[in-house]
C-alpha cells in the first residue's frame, strides 16, 4: 500500500517537474509555473507519507501559494511572448546541462541498485505519535535551533530592502 | 500507515468529488447549450470597440513589490505558528517564559524594521 | 479502508453537496433579495411554480437551467487549456476549505481531522487565487487583465493579514487543530463568560472579517470586478463557466462563515451548556450552522452598506493598517498571556 502510494507521488513530482522546462508545457511560462504547483502537491504527498506534517502544509501555503504566486506575476507583468524567446536552439549550455542531469542519475541509481535500498525502507515509521506536529518542529525550532531562527528574520529584512532598492524608481 | 496519514485520504476523496461535480456541470452545459460559433461572438468583448492592443503587456513595478512583501511577512506568519502553539506551555515554566517573549519580539522586531523601512520609503503608497 | 472511504463519500455529500451548496444558491436569491429591500426595490419576483412566487426563490433554479442552458463559447485565445481550466481552479480550493471544518462534536461531523486544521485552511486558501488570474489571464482581454491584475495584488496583499491574525487563537488555545479549538472555546471565564475567540480576541476578529470579506472579493473590496469601471476578471466567461466562478464566490462566503464561526463564535460550542451527545448533538450541529449562517448575513449586509474602495485606499489599508495592528494584536497578546500564566489577572 505505502509503497504504491509512494511510487504515485515520486513519478508524479519527477513528472510534473520535468513538465515544467520541456515543452509542450513549458514553451509557456504560465504552465511551467502551473505544472510547478502539481510539482509541489505531489511534495507535500511525499512529505505526508514521511509523517512531516507541518513541512507538507507549509509546502502548500508557502511555496504553491506564495512563491509561485510571485514568479506567475513577475511573469505576467514581464509577458515575455514565445516569439521574445526565439526558436529552441541547441547551445553550449544546455549540452553540460543535459550531461550534468545523466551523470547524476546515473550516479544515484547507481547507489540505489548497489544499496538495493529500494527492497526495505531503512527505519521504520516514528512510533512516536507526536512525531512532525505543530508542537514537536516548534519545541526544536525554538529551543536547539534558536539561532538560525533568529538570523532567518535578518535575512527576509535584507530580502525586503533589496527588493525595495531594485524596484523603487526614485529612492 | 499512522492514523496521521489517513486523515489525508478523505481530503483526496472530496477532491476527487468536487473536481467531477464541477466535471459533471460543464459537461452538462456543453450537452444542453446551443453551439453557434462566429467570429465576432469569438472575439474579445471591449465595450464594442475593437481591441487595440493586446493585453499581453507588461505592468507596472509595484505590483513585483507587494509580491515580495507578500512572501516575506507570510515566512514570518509561518515562523509565528508553531510559537504561538508552545508559547503559554513554555509561559508555566518560570525560567523559560521570558526567553519564550523574548525570542519572538526580538524576530517579530527586526521585521518591523522592514516594515517601517518599506513604509519610509513610500514603498507602500500606491500613487 | 472501503468503511473509511464509504464514510467520507457521505460526509463530503452531507456536507459540501447538500449543505454547502444549497446555502450558496439560496445565497444568489437572498443577496439579490435583501439588496432590493435596502435600495427600496422590489427584486426578484418573475419566477413561480403553480402560480406561487414566494418573493422569487425560484429564481435560484431559474438561474441554474438558464446557466446550463446558454452556449459556453471559449473567446480567442492562446490557452484555451487555461480557460477551461479556471472554473475547477476557483471552486475546487474554496470547496476543499470545508474538510477540515468541525460542524459538529466527535468524527461524525468533521470530513478530515488533520493535525494542522487552521493551516489547511491558509493554504487551501492561497491557492484560491489561481482560478481568476489564470482565468482571466487566458482570455486574452484587457479588461479582463486588469481584473487578473488586481484580484492577484488585493488577494495576496490580504492573505498576510488573516494568517497573522490567526496567531493569537492559536496563541490562547495551544492549538492549531480547529476540533481541539472549538472544545476549548467551550470553558468559561469566571464561572460565566464564554471563552469564545470573539470575547478574547475581539480585534483580530474585525481584522480578520476584514482580510476574509477583502479574500473573496466581494463588496467593499470588489474591485477585480468593479462593474462600472472595467466589468472584471471573468468578462469572457460565458454560461456554467461563468456560473461556477460566481458560485466560488458564494461558496467563499459560506467558507468565511464557517471559519469565522469555528475560530470565534465558539463553533459548536452551545455557551453555558457542558457535555454532548443525543439531542444535544443535534442542538449543537444546529447551533454550528446558525452561527456560520449570521455570519454569512454579517457578509451580506456589509456588502450591500458600504461603497468601494478605490485602489490606494485599498493597498493602504491592507498594508499600512491591518498588517501592522495584526503585529500589534500579537504583542498585546504575548503580554497579556504572560500576565494570565503569572496569575496576576
């Protein structure tokens, strides 16, 4: 059961993800940002079945609520048309790209296959049933990882004043 | 599967409900409405007038702005949750309660400071 | 697992098919209906069955047939893929905020018991904004553009504001689970006073009716859709299309409601009355849907009182008051919390 369910969720996200750059759908930037958010449900999927809770919810709300929100309308007031774009062409770049994506698979499977870790998960599920709720990330966030909490809110404050600075006409 | 996880299962059902509910409509609609397609209905309703320019454009600026601004106080709302769960938990605890205050006004302090900073810079006015 | 998925087949068709939707299009009667009686119109009145009008109410079905009845022509467009797709993305979000909606005491009544309940909603809630900007944006029409525009700035710019005021419920009742919520909602202060979210956070709860009304863009706040000035982001839609966006919209309303109902008016939650089961429960499902409903007609009558912003006032009162006096809800919270725990209140 877990592991047909997993199975639908990793080729969904692999799928949807690659959905995002290679046309049909990603020729239009609106899909690729579309295809996106099915790439971060499927996520969110995958972290339900790790028993991340909160990670899978913030996954929703933060990333295919507010972040893809952002690059839907940073696209939209950009409206960069497929005629602004030009024909797929192939260049250097994308050539050590494609290599790049092959060495790395290859390099993970394999791992897999020499681990044959796909036969049996390593742990088990956290018999603890507090396990990724609200309450457990928070009493960790606030208390062994205070200080990267802390310096977070100096980097969205340098987050909001460059955006300021970038897109402010007159200072 | 934990009792967690399967708290999840009626959320994909009734998803599954609503999108062929909402399937059903439309298809119903396609069945019973009337098809007579022509190029002056098809086109893009102006008032009347022909469109002059394509809506495709780009748009001002500050629209980028309040994107940004929306992501970065949603991060902080998000930081804000699971605090707000533990914060009067932590209160009971004497020697805690004031690193538990503390921890959070000094966050929730250094945002404010983008925040007035975005204010005093008229980030805000929308003129 | 087949009890499991029985059950919630029913409990979504309780709720969202029977309950939910037939409170949104009893609302496309009532809204038309109380908005004549405030502008001293007669409204609605031409539909009867038998000869009997009973003020119009027929028209809720009047309008389903003529709905599914029209043509349902796409306009030219590069992505009609989009358009088509905007109706599931604007109803199905707001249709989802339900699962996670207690209407009722135990499991019975509640689709998903989710740890996270309170953050479901938020996040259920920001993919809302979807449905019209893609919609419209695939309609290839500037004045549907504009609305794509600002539906996007308003809903985004509000969004912060509601998930910011939710902090102090949180805050005062350890909890972002909604059941464990509304069961804490049901002590009482000094032996007499309901600790409703209302009575304990009275000023995130106008903030967040404000965020709320302003999320589903409805009057004072209606101005992706401003019919005078640019007819709004679905002007291309046509028949059900178009149906289904205004009953998202509706829909959105009875979301609110429920909401609202849950984290402040102590959803089922009778005040002064302990314990439930038997006809209790019944009294209790009872007073859930009550409030959700005044809450519904507090919309209402919201919308047909005040005129519409114009665009600055807007930004400016997203930005520059209810975010700030969300923060400031939050630190006089953390204070007073701190008095409460001292024990000097």
């Amino acid at each position: 059961m877990e592991q047909v369910i997993f199975w639908i969720l990793a080729i969904g996200t692999v799928a949807s993800s690659v959905a995002v750059i290679v046309p049909p759908m990603g020729r239009n930037p609106v899909h690729g940002a579309l295809s996106l958010v099915v790439a971060f449900f499927f996520l969110a999927g995958l972290y339900v079945m790790l028993v991340a809770h909160l990670v899978a919810v913030l996954q929703v709300l933060i990333y295919a609520g507010a972040i893809v929100v952002l690059f839907l309308f940073v696209i939209m007031l950009l409206n960069i048309q497929s005629e602004d774009l030009g024909h797929p062409r192939p260049t250097i770049s994308k050539l050590i790209g494609v290599i790049a994506v092959g060495f790395v698979s290859i390099v993970l499977i394999g791992f897999i296959l020499k681990d044959k870790g796909m036969a049996e998960p390593p742990v088990g599920l956290p018999s603890d049933s507090t396990f990724g709720t609200v309450k457990t990330v928070g009493n960790l966030l606030y208390t062994s990882y205070i200080v990267p909490f802390e310096l977070t809110s100096i980097l969205l404050l340098v987050a909001v004043i460059g955006a300021v600075i970038m897109a402010k006409r007159r200072l | 599967m934990l009792d967690s996880q399967i708290e999840y299962i009626p959320v994909l059902i009734m998803l599954a409900i609503c999108s062929a509910a909402i399937g059903g409509m439309l298809t119903l609609n396609f069945l019973l409405g009337p098809k007579r397609k022509n190029a002056i209905k098809n086109a893009p309703f102006e008032s009347g007038e022909k469109q002059i320019h394509s809506p495709k454009r780009r748009f001002s600026v500050k629209f980028y702005l309040v994107g940004i601004f929306f992501i970065v106080f949603d991060i902080e709302a998000v930081f804000l949750f699971p605090w707000a769960t533990l914060y009067r938990q932590w209160l009971r605890d004497p020697a805690f309660a004031w690193v538990a205050f503390g921890e959070m006004f000094l966050f929730l302090g250094i945002l404010s400071l983008g925040l007035v900073y975005v204010w005093r810079r008229g980030a805000l006015e929308w003129d | 697992m087949l009890e499991l998925i029985l059950l919630s087949v029913a409990k979504v068709m309780g709720i969202v098919m029977v309950f939910v939707m037939a409170v949104a299009a009893l609302l496309t009667w009532i809204e038309r209906k109380q908005s004549a009686l405030i502008q001293n119109r007669v409204g609605p009145n031409r539909a009867s069955v038998a000869g009997l009008r009973l003020g119009g109410i027929f028209h809720l079905a009047a309008d389903a047939v003529k709905m599914l009845t029209k043509e349902d022509f796409d306009p030219e467009t590069d992505n009609p893929l989009m358009f088509r797709l905007a109706p599931f993305l604007a109803v199905v979000p707001v249709m989802l905020l339900f699962a996670v909606i207690p209407f009722g005491p135990g499991e019975h009544f509640l689709i998903s018991n989710v740890g996270v309940g309170a953050l479901f909603i938020l996040a259920v809630s920001s993919l809302g904004v979807y449905g019209s900007t893609i919609g419209a944006w695939a309609s290839n029409n500037n004045f549907a553009m504009l609305g794509s525009i600002r539906t996007t700035a308003q809903m985004i710019s509000y969004e912060v504001s509601m998930g910011l005021n939710l902090v102090g419920i949180f805050m005062i009742y350890e909890s972002v689970n909604l059941q464990d919520i509304v069961i804490e909602q049901g002590s009482l202060i000094w032996g007499w006073l309901p600790a409703w979210g209302i009575v304990l956070q009275p000023l995130a709860f106008i903030l967040f009716m404000t965020a709320s009304i302003a999320e589903t863009k409805r009057a004072p706040f209606d101005l992706p859709e401003g019919e005078s000035e640019i007819v709004g982001y679905f002007v291309e839609f046509s028949s059900m299309r178009f149906g289904l966006l205004a009953l998202s919209e509706f829909i959105g309303i009875v979301a609110v409601g429920a909401t609202a109902a849950v984290l402040f008016l102590g959803g089922w939650q009778i005040p002064w009355v302990q314990g439930t089961g038997g006809w209790l429960t019944v009294a209790q499902v009872g007073a859930m849907i009550l409030k959700t409903l005044f809450v519904v007609w507090l919309q209402m009558a919201i919308r047909w009182t005040l005129p519409r912003f114009r665009y600055d006032q807007l930004m400016r009162l997203g930005w520059q008051y209810l975010l700030p006096l969300s923060l400031l809800n939050i630190f006089i919270t953390g204070v007073v919390l701190m008095f409460v725990e001292q024990g000097r209140i």
